[in-house]
C-alpha cells in the first residue's frame, strides 16, 4: 500500500489559494493557529461580536474562580483539543497538545494565584501566554477553536455548499459552548469528514489564522519584560531580587516560569503590553506563506480555464464559481468570505459575489472610508456584451447596505456608450457617489500573472481605480 | 414734346435719380454705422474677457511657481509621500488650469490629471513633474493670450475707424465729393481711437490714404475684423504712421 504524503490536502477538490479556508492536511497539522486578535480588530461586527464572546466566557471562568466556585471554573475553562481544525505545532503527526483536563488545573491555578487578574480580568485570551508557563500559542488556538466552534460549524457547512464539498449528515461533534446555558453540549452536525479515518473536519477562515498570535510571548519578554528589567536595573543599581531572572543568561523560554510569576504579580506589564500591540493593531496581518502548492502553476490553471470557458448563459454559474476562485486567488485573506448570491430579476438570473472588505491594505482601507466598502459587490456576467441594464440594475444595488464600490466582472471590455453610462452613475449620484468598476479577461489575466510575479492584485486594483476616476474628471 | 421739355424731363429724371441714390446710401451707411458700433461693443467685451483671463493666467502662474518651489525643497529633503494638503493644493491648480485653457486647446494639459490618492498619496517627484507641466502649459497660454489681445486691440481700432469714418460721412457738413473719400485728418476728429491703416487706401494718383469706403461695402463686419487674425497669424501686421494715444494696460479688468 503506498504511504499518502503527510502533506496531501484532505480536501482534494478544491485549491488553497481559492478558497477561503485553510485546508487540513491527511497527516500533518498546517503550522498555524487562530489568533482571536485578528478577530478583535476585524471590521466585520460578526468577527469582532465573536472575540467579545470569547472573552466574556473566559471571564466568567476567571470570575467564578474569584467566587470560589472551582468546579464551575472548571467546567467552564475546560478546552480540549480540537484535532477538527488540523492546525498546531507538532512537528510529525497530527495529535497536537490539547489543552485538557492537566491545563485546565494550570490555567485555574494561574488565576488563583493573581489576585490582580482576578480583579481585572482578561482582554485577550492570549494574555495566558504571558500569565501561565505551560500556554502557548496552540492553546490559545485551541481555547479559541473551542468557544467559537459553533461559528466553526456554520463557516465550514457554507464553505462545503459554496465549492461542493459532500457533507456527511450526523456527524457528532463534542464540546460546542452553548451561549444561553453557559454549557458546553455536543451534537451531531452535518460535516465533511476526513477520507482516511472519518474524523469531522472543521474549516477555519484564512483570515484568521497566524503562525504566531499578535500577543505572544517571545514577544513580549523581547520588548515589554526587558524593558521592564531595564528599568529595574538602573533603579536598584546593586541588589537584584531573587525571584528575577538575569537579563541576558537566559533564553526566554527557560525564564518564563519566572516571567510569569513577575506577571502575576504586577499585571501593569500585561496591561500595557497589551495596550501597545493594540495600538499596533494595522500591522497584524494573517499568515499567508503556509500554501504548499506552486503559485504560478495555480495561476495558469486559472488562466486556462477563465479562456476555455465560453460566454453565454449556459455557462454562468460556472463562470461565477471561477471568478470566485479568481478573486480567491487575487485578493484573499484582504477580501474575505466571499458568498455567491442568486436573484432573479425580470426573469433573469443575476449572479453576484459579496466579499467582505477587512483589509488592512491602503487601497481597500480606502474603499471602506470613501465609498463605505465594508462589503464589495463582484456582479458576474458571462457576456461579451454588456448590457445598459446590467450597468442600472448594479448602480440600483450600490448603497448603504452594500457600500458604494461595485465591480462587474464580464468577458471583454464594454461598448463606448456602457463606458458612457458608467460615468453617468458616477457623475449623477454626488455627493455618494457610486463607482462601477470592469473587470474583463484581459484584466483578470494580468492580475494572476502579476501575483506569479510576486507583484500585487490590489495595486492592480488601485491603479485601475484611479484610471477610472481620472478619466471621468 | 420739344427738345427743351425733354432735357428738362431728362435732367429732372436725374436729378430724381441723384436725390434717390443719395438716400440709399445714407440709409446703407446709417445701417453699417450701426453694424460697426455693435462691433465695438462687441469687440469691447472681447477685451476685457481676454485681460480677466490674462490676469488670471499671471496669478496661477504665481501660485503654481511658488507651490513648485516648495514641494522642489521637500523632494530634497524627504522620501515621504505628498500629505492631503500639498495633493489638494496640486489638484486645485490643475482643475484651474483646466479651467483657464479650454480642452483640446493644449493637448500637454489635457493629459494631465488630477492626483486620485485611493489609499496612497502620490510621491513629492510626481507633484513636481506635474506641477512643471502645468506651469508650463499655462506659460503657452499667456503667450496665447497676449497674442489674442494684439489682435483684439487692432480689431478695436479698426471698429472704432470705421464708426468714425462712416460718421464723418454722415454728419459732417462738408462737401459730398470730400465725403466720398475723406483724408484721415477728417475721419480722425470722428475717432476715439487710434486710426487703424486696414481702413484706409491709396489712390494711384496721391500719396495720401484716404477712407476706404469700397473697401468697408466689399464684405461684412466678421469678414473685415478676421483680416486683422489673418495678418497676425502671417505676422503683416503694419504700424500706423500716424500712432494715436496709447491705451494703459490694465492689471484687471
């Protein structure tokens, strides 16, 4: 029988750059974690609704410790492992270090043993990190994955019907957090499940993954911690307590025991850490150099297949299913959760795409601003024909609900007097005003040879945008 | 009938004919007097609208230069890109600039474009390069204009010639035959102008000019005033012998 590479995608019939969900591997964990911080500065209200959620259980764990009730505190901060997600740090294999029943009495004793985070609370799970010796980043992506699993679920049943992938009904799932009853419960749940040993699949949005958290550790005993001792040293120039670790002779994985008993104790360091990362919240960009396969092989199959494909009505849900592969490819984790959408107007099928715009990217940073772009609208139309009443129907949806930015992707470039319309929608709809972007081919084409190039789509895009607005001065 | 009753007939026939002529040509001179006075106005209009946009011009040329010369110091001084308000203050100035010189006058000015930051503001050399081009076509366009006013002043004298020299027909009290073709010192004490030398001729016979009133009936008021653009655009214009007084420059109109 011949060995399946560790590697090997469990979800074959898609691929990683299209989607927009990390795909598990058969045998090896993806050497990532979700990192609720990218959560906690997302645009989208549902992300950022999430990370609340997040905290408030782990808050109510750490405020049951406060009142004594140990076993509620227990049963609350219980996090096991959640092998689902196929994420984590082991080098070989795909059993991670869950957190389990050991961690839980070390996370129970880290509160119990500061009365300062006691009284404060958390404001990101991560800070365990930076409290307790025995957490790191695959705990918190477990705590993580654990609370939020039932946004897990829905994400991964949406994905599943959006690229095809067969779901297996009744599949049970342990440990979903019931937000009404405060209780973990399992059920049963309609799931992709794994080829080689039936286990549930859980997908995880790439937006929200990192190989290290925005909060880590390294990094805060690397800034944070050694400013801290810095300061120390030269306010107490001759005597150095015993419970502080020496600056330099230790690496700060051998000192965390003693960092974190500094921590405990002087929560102030945690805070303002925190506050600074927060403050630096632009820069924490999800992890995108996971992706095993070749980039610019991935761009010619696009390629190959946006020109094999022919116009025509026939061909339009396939068409819609490509530009969002394409757009996938291009844009993602900038442009995330893509969801294709169906509307029957007059009889005829509309096909559109909404993204959500949580970029932190100038030009799409832009979008949101200036054209209240906190969802995009990609309009497909497999035509070489545009039509006036496609550019009206796009500008009637254009708005408060769907921002003001539109984009139709179509197969070549419209007629002078679609040019013409489109400038009319712009010029007519002051002060909001509304702008609809092409995209053709011949577009598309040069955006996917551009990333093989390692150049970037969005630039692509911000140039196209400012062709449009200087060409309608 | 007798001979005699017949010159007579025939000499008052004439006499009809001369009385009648004579009224036709005042009726037609009264109508071009009015003609050449409306081109006055006209003209007049013309006039002021070119020093407006003259001034204008000067103005945004001062601007842009100074705009230029500071953004020239900061491309020295920092790799940064232009803040909002050097970019509003370069777009501002090539809207302006669009304004002054109409589209497709200056093929330069219409390829270029206002700055559209979409997320990241444009660099201090692009400022730079652009502002250089503006400058330069409106540079072109104060020539333009200055050229343009020449003409116009020429077609003033020229209109106010004319309205002179078909008032002095009309209301001196001279001699019909000196009216026929008056010297210039006639038509001058009509004139508010300077005597403009496109109205006047010379006789084979003289060496003086005299009003050209064949030269004012052989086409109309457009057709006489785009002979002044003609020979500016083939650089004949001539300098009158007699200059009149000279016109102050006005900085505003």
């Amino acid at each position: 029988m011949m060995a399946v590479d560790p590697k090997t995608p469990l979800i074959a019939a898609v691929s990683q750059y299209d989607v927009d969900f990390v795909i598990p591997r058969v045998g090896l964990d993806v050497a990532l974690g979700i990192d609720p911080f990218l959560l906690y500065k997302s645009r989208d209200p549902d992300y950022r609704k999430m990370h609340a959620h997040l905290v408030e259980t782990f808050n109510l764990g750490i405020r049951a410790v406060r009142m004594n009730k140990l076993s509620e505190a227990k049963r609350i901060l219980n996090f096991p492992e959640v092998s689902a997600i196929g994420m984590g740090y082991t080098r070989s294999g795909k059993r991670g270090s869950g957190v389990g029943t050991f961690l839980t009495g070390l996370i129970i004793d880290t509160i119990v043993g500061s009365p300062s985070l006691q009284e404060r609370g958390i404001r990101h799970v991560e800070e365990m990190q930076l409290l307790s010796a025995g957490i790191g980043p695959d705990r918190v992506s477990d705590m993580t994955a654990n609370v939020l699993k039932k946004f897990l679920l829905e994400y991964t049943q949406r994905q599943c019907v959006i690229w095809g992938i067969p779901l297996k009904a009744g599949v049970p799932i342990e440990h979903i957090f019931d937000e009404q009853s405060n209780e973990w419960k399992d059920s049963y749940e309609d799931l992709p499940v794994s080829p080689i040993d039936g286990s549930p699949i859980l997908l995880v949005p790439r937006r929200i993954v990192r190989v290290l958290p925005w909060i880590n550790y390294d990094d805060f005993y690397r800034t944070e911690f050694k400013a801290y001792l810095a300061a120390k040293k030269r306010s107490v120039r001759y005597s150095r307590p015993q419970s502080e670790p020496e600056e330099t002779s230790k690496s700060a994985d051998h000192a965390k025991p003693q960092v974190v008993t500094v921590t405990r104790h002087d929560i102030g360091l945690v805070e303002r850490y925190v506050k600074s990362r927060e403050r630096q919240a632009a820069d924490a960009r999800p992890s995108i150099d996971y992706f095993d396969a070749d980039e610019c092989k991935a761009a010619e199959e696009l390629k190959a297949k946006l020109s094999s494909l022919p116009p025509g009505r026939d061909q339009a849900a396939e068409y819609q299913r490509l530009i969002l592969e394409i757009l996938n490819f291009l844009f993602n984790p900038e442009l995330i959760d893509g969801k294709p959408e169906v509307r029957t107007v007059d009889g005829t099928e509309r096909r559109d795409i909404i993204f959500t715009n949580d970029s932190d990217e100038s030009f799409w940073d832009y979008v949101r601003g200036a054209h209240d772009g906190l969802l995009v609208m990609f309009e497909t139309k497999n035509t070489n024909e545009l039509r006036m009443d496609a550019i009206n129907q796009t500008a009637t949806y254009l708005g408060d609900r769907i921002g003001r930015l539109g984009v139709i992707a179509t197969r070549s470039r419209p007629a002078e007097e679609i040019q013409r319309k489109i400038f009319s929608v712009w010029n007519d709809s002051a002060p909001n005003r509304k702008i609809i972007l092409i995209l053709d081919d011949v577009h598309f084409s040069e955006m996917l040879d551009l990333r093989c190039k390692g150049g970037s789509p969005t630039k692509w895009m911000q140039t196209h945008y400012r062709n449009f607005r200087t060409a309608v001065q | 009938m007798s001979d005699g009753e017949s010159a007579q007939e025939d000499a008052e026939t004439k006499k009809a004919e001369a009385k009648r002529q004579k009224q036709e040509l005042i009726q037609k001179r009264t109508k071009q007097l009015e003609d050449w006075q409306r081109a006055v106005v006209a003209v007049e209009t013309e006039v002021r609208a070119n020093k407006k946009r003259a001034a204008s011009c000067r103005k945004l040329i001062d601007h842009a230069t100074g705009l230029y010369e500071e953004v020239n110091k900061l491309v020295k001084k920092s790799a940064l890109p232009a803040t909002p308000l050097i970019r509003d203050s370069a777009n501002d100035i090539i809207s302006d600039a669009k304004s002054l010189v109409k589209a497709k006058v200056d093929v330069h000015l219409d390829r270029v474009k206002e700055f559209v930051p979409a997320g990241d503001e444009p660099s201090y050399p692009d400022v730079l390069v652009v502002l250089r081009s503006v400058i330069d076509s409106l540079k072109r366009h104060r020539s333009a204009l200055s050229t343009e006013a020449e003409v116009l002043s020429e077609q003033t004298n020229m209109a106010g010639t004319m309205v002179a020299g078909l008032k002095y027909f009309l209301l001196d009290p001279a001699k019909t035959s000196e009216k026929e073709t008056p010297s210039k010192e006639s038509v001058r004490s009509y004139a508010t102008v300077t005597l403009s030398d496109f109205c006047f001729t010379r006789y084979s016979d003289s060496t003086e000019k005299y009003f050209d009133f064949d030269g004012l009936d052989s086409m109309g008021v457009e057709e006489h005033l785009a002979r002044v653009t003609d020979a500016e655009d083939s650089g004949d214009f001539e300098e009158d012998d007699d200059k009149g007084e000279e016109e102050d420059d006005e900085e505003d109109a």
